[in-house]
C-alpha cells in the first residue's frame, strides 16, 4: 500500500490514551486500526448499510 496522506483529527485526551493502549495491548498499531477501520466504513458505505459503528452511550460517556 503507497501511505502518501495523512489524517489529523482530535479526539478526547481520555480516548487517545484508551485507543494507544488497547493498541499496544494488542500489539497492533494505532495507524493500522485506523486504516482497517477506514476500509471497513468506506466498504460498507458503497454497499448502502448503515452499520452500528458507534456505541452513542459509551460515546457520550467519553466525551
């Protein structure tokens, strides 16, 4: 895969410490997470599903 963008976004300083750890934790990168997500969002998208891909409660719980 040729990475040539890049993504800034902000996000709760709780969240990005949770996010990093369960990464680290799971012995897999941030940016590799991101990008598997990313994927699965825009694959889903074309095929006109609306997943549940956020938990509102935990949402709100966090920010």
């Amino acid at each position: 895969m040729n990475k040539s963008a890049a993504l800034r976004i902000r996000v709760a300083p709780i969240l990005h410490r949770e996010f990093l750890d369960v990464c680290r934790d799971q012995d897999v990168s941030a940016s590799h997470v991101l990008r598997k997500f990313m994927s699965s969002y825009v694959d889903r998208h074309r095929l006109g599903q609306q997943p549940e891909l956020f938990d509102y409660d935990e949402k709100q719980k966090r920010d």
